[in-house]
C-alpha cells in the first residue's frame, strides 16, 4: 500500500514536529499556514488544499495535507508532478500561477541578484519585503512583493 504523500512531505514534516496523520481544524490550519481562516476556506472551494469533510460545513486537514500545499507554494514542488521540474516556477515573469507563491533564499537570489546578506541588510533597513515565517527554521519571500521592488 503506497502512502498519499512522499518522502519529502514526511522528512518535513518530521523535522517540524508535524505528524502526517495529524488532524487540523479550520483554525488550526490557517494558524499553521499563517493566514487568514478565510483564505483556507477559499483555498478548499477552489480545490487548491486538500481536506477531510468532516460535516456538509466542517472541513479538517491531515498534517500532510498542509505540509503538500506549503512546500508546493514555497517551492517547485508538486504532489503530481513530483520528479520533473516545472518551467513556470523557474520564471520569476509567470503570472497567474504566482499569485500567493513563497519562494525560498536560493529562489530570491537568482531572481535578484542579491547575497542573503545584502538582503538581510535590506530588510532591516525596511528597503526590501519582508521575509514571512514557514515554520520553526524556515523563511520565505512573497513572489509578488519581490516582483513589486524589482520593477521599483
């Protein structure tokens, strides 16, 4: 019997401390993602998270649900697609698929060019967006706040 989720998902989800089976309410599910509960409600209308229907109104999520929709945002990663790499998250000029997208430190330095230092130093200058917390040890950038300063 094969696992709904990947190696990856589970080695993450393991230095997180986040068990895959793990269930999640609507609450917990946009603290752990750091939104809005609004925004996980609109991401399950649009298919974009996977859930458990729990009632006709009550939805909850499997740890691994969670953890396969972050590393999708933060990274090239996808579920369904998970040994080839996907040319649009490689082009920081694709459009209708970055809206909300994460990227990581080594993402943001071929975008702009920039050392993580100099982009340190700009952050605490308020000269550059800010970082967003993906967890206990990671960071990412919104892609759409570094386009913005870019085309500043």
């Amino acid at each position: 019997m094969s696992l709904p989720f990947s190696d990856e998902i589970k080695n993450i989800g393991d230095e997180m401390g986040v068990s895959m089976y793990q269930r999640f309410t609507l609450n917990e599910a946009s603290l752990f993602l750091h939104c809005t509960k609004q925004i996980v409600t609109g991401l399950v209308e649009q298919h974009k998270i996977h859930y458990i229907q729990i009632t006709e109104k009550q939805v909850e999520f499997f740890g691994y649900h969670l953890l396969q929709y972050l590393l999708a945002q933060t990274s090239d990663y996808s579920p369904k697609n998970r040994d080839s790499k996907q040319t649009e998250t490689n082009n920081p000029q694709s459009s209708s698929s970055d809206i909300g997208r994460i990227i990581r430190a080594k993402e943001l330095q071929d975008i702009t060019g920039l050392s993580r230092t100099t982009i340190w130093r700009l952050e605490n200058k308020d000269q550059f967006p800010r970082r967003v917390s993906l967890g206990a040890n990671s960071v990412g950038w919104r892609l759409s706040d570094v386009k913005a300063w870019l085309e500043e």
